[in-house]
C-alpha cells in the first residue's frame, strides 16, 4: 500500500502540535516548498513533503539549494521517522534525547 503525501503531512502537523510547534502550509509560491515549521525555541525549517520514492521537480530542488545557501535550514521529507528527525535536531541542536510523541 502506498503511503500518499497527505498522510504524512497530516502526521506530521499532530506530531508538530504535540510539540507546541506550527507547520505552516505555504500556498501560491510555485517551487517552494510546502510548509514552514516554526518552534517554541525559535527555529525554523521549510519542509518540501513528498511521498516515499517521489523526486523533487526541478524547481522545487533548486529553490531548496538556494534557501539552504542563503542560510536557512530546508528539507526534503519522504517520511514522518524523518519529520522527527528533524523536530529533534531543531529542538534540541545540541543533541539530547528527546522522545518525539507520534500523536496528541
């Protein structure tokens, strides 16, 4: 069964609120990414959610690169265990554990 896009953004955006985060959907600016994660401690990263195998457009990659050069922090996310990769290096940059919840 393939997972659809929508599934992981949806369990994303709970496990985000879990977290008193925000994820953002951004609309109307073709190739960026899709949602903007903001957190309690102030960081930020654009998320391009894709489905599993599903490749970036080109634009869409270039726009990543070039927020990436710029300075901000942007990901590709092709799964929730990444998404909580992520929350976990934004939350605590210097690597303490922390147990992601999957859900409210």
């Amino acid at each position: 069964m393939r997972v659809l896009e929508s599934e992981i953004e949806q369990a994303c955006v709970k496990i985000a609120k879990a977290h008193k985060c925000i994820l953002l959907k951004i609309q109307g600016a073709k190739g960026y990414p899709d949602r903007l994660l903001l957190t309690p401690t102030g960081q930020a990263m654009f998320m391009e959610i894709k489905r599993p195998g599903e490749s970036l457009r080109p634009l869409q990659r270039h726009i990543l690169e070039d927020l990436t050069l710029k300075g901000f922090k942007a990901e590709e996310i092709d799964s929730v265990e990444l998404f909580k990769h992520c929350l976990t290096g934004l939350l605590l940059p210097n690597g303490n554990p922390m147990a992601i919840k999957n859900e409210v």
